[in-house]
C-alpha cells in the first residue's frame, strides 16, 4: 500500500513541477527531430534565487535576399548568305524600249516602200494573198521624199509648183485640196505656222478634235471654201464618216512621217495613229491613188 501510495505521489508531483515537464518535453523533441540543436538558458528567481532551465531553439540564420540579377537577352546570329567561290552577281537586263533603238539609230528619210510593208504588216492577219496583192500602190503616185533637209514649205513648193493656179480654181465647199496628217494638235499647230510661205492667201483649216467639236468644223466646212487642212487622222476620219469632208476633190495627201516627238517616235510607230491612218486609207484614199488623181507624200 505504501508503494502505491508512493508512486501516486511521484506522478503528482512530477505534473507540478516545471522542470520535469520541460525535460519530457525536450526527450520527445529530441526523438522527432534528432538533428535539432537546443540550448539551455539559466534564469534566476529573484526571490528563492532557484535555477530554471529554458529551452531555446537555434534557428539557422536566413541568408540575406539577393538582388534581382537582370536575364541575358536572346541574341540571334545572322549566317551571311554562302556565295559560290569565284562567282559574280549577274545584272537583270533592262528591257529594251523603242526609244533607246531610235535613239541609237541614225534618222533615215521615209520611202513608199516602208508605207508599203506596214500596210502589208496591218493587213496580213485579216486578208488573203490576193487581197494583199490589190493593196500595192503604184510608184507613180507618190510624190518625191523628203531627204530631210526641206522644210514644210520648201518641200511643199517643190512637189506641188503649180498651187496658186490650182487654189484658185478650187470652188467647192465640204472639201479642201491638200491634206496634212500628223500626229496631234500641237504638231499641227506647229506646221501652219511653218508653211506660211508656201500657203500665201490659202484657205486653212484646223482639223483636230483638241477644243474644236465635230459639228463646229462641219458647219465651218459647210460655209466656206478651205483649200489646206491640217489635223489628225482620227478627226478626219470622223469628218469623212459624218459626211461634213468629201476626199473626191482632194488631190495631194502628205504625211508628217520623219518628225519624232520627245520619245523619239513617228507618228506610225504610234499604234493608235497607225490603226487610224489605215482605217483613212481604206474610206476611199486607196481607191484614190489607184485611179492617179490623188498623190502622197511623205514629209
């Protein structure tokens, strides 16, 4: 009985007093985590003067925080282009243009016989051989080349001597006596101011559709005796096609054919002027010529 009573007191006593607990407490740690350090820390009781133990944990000391190190950026090496040894660049060739030919080329007079092959190139697609054939014109009606050292007035004096007695015979309305193609309206412009010599008291008129109506040219046609017309082939095509120019009293038909303009090309290199002249050729000049009452001119 008194061994029972004994240990009972043991318990109670080891439940009251601190430091036991704190022993038990310390064992069991030491258990679980075998690897942690402890240390003991003296406190002193101000009045009994008694010794107490306490725990203290050692905790690992934190390093400190590092600053942000900035990331490297991504650099991409560029491999130059692999080039065959010995090998050297080949230059696009330019396509050449009809001015740079010309330009090249030394200027040569206009003949008949290079009227002659554009008609046959225009027409070889759209006619037979024997229609072909009726297209030739004969030499006798074409009047003498310019060697391009006239100009408009001397070359018209020479091939047509007799004007003044032919202007002055020349009555009827809706028609004119010569005709003079070119390529645009300037051009045209330019040539009535350069055959003021040859023209003296002739009649002439404008026919080109820059500012100028198809009715107004009819109407001025209709009214007066013109003996000179100078214009564009699309303009006197239309005219002949509306009625208002009848080609029958027209005795001399001359083509601007070797001047050039700033691209360096003649007017039948053109090929709008080109399809017109021929469209012109075919509204009864052709009929014109075979029959020898009308003459051509290459200027």
């Amino acid at each position: 009985m008194e061994s029972v009573e004994l240990e009972k007191f043991k318990t109670t006593k080891d439940r009251r007093d601190p430091i036991l607990q704190m022993r038990k407490l310390r064992s069991r740690e030491h258990q679980r985590h075998p690897q942690s350090h402890t240390t003991r820390v003296k406190a002193s009781d101000g009045e009994g003067g008694g010794d107490t133990e306490v725990m203290q944990q050692e905790t690992a000391p934190v390093p400190a925080l590092s600053k942000k190190t900035k990331q490297p950026k991504e650099c991409f090496l560029v491999q130059p282009k692999e080039t065959k040894e010995g090998g050297t660049k080949t230059k696009k060739r330019r396509k050449k243009k009809i001015t740079d030919i010309l330009a090249k080329s030394e200027p040569k007079p206009g003949t008949p016989e290079d009227l002659q092959q554009l008609m046959k190139d225009y027409y070889s697609s759209r006619r037979s051989v024997i229609e072909l054939e009726e297209l030739n014109l004969p030499d006798s009606c074409f009047l003498k080349v310019n060697d391009l050292t006239h100009s408009l007035s001397s070359y018209l004096k020479e091939v047509c001597p007799k004007w003044v007695k032919l202007r002055k015979n020349h009555n009827e309305k809706k028609s004119v006596l010569m005709l003079i193609i070119c390529s645009s309206a300037i051009r045209a412009l330019e040539l009535i101011r350069s055959m003021t010599a040859f023209k003296g008291d002739s009649k002439v008129m404008k026919l080109f559709a820059k500012h100028i109506k198809v009715q107004e040219q009819i109407k001025l046609l209709e009214k007066r005796v013109v003996h000179l017309g100078v214009g564009t082939p699309g303009r006197i095509k239309e005219l002949v096609k509306q009625g208002g120019l009848n080609l029958n009293p027209l005795k001399f038909l001359v083509f601007d054919w070797n001047w050039r303009d700033q691209k360096l090309r003649r007017m039948m290199d053109i090929p709008e002027i080109r399809k017109e002249v021929f469209e012109l050729l075919e509204m009864g000049v052709l009929s014109l010529c075979k029959s020898e009452s009308l003459k051509l001119g290459l200027f």
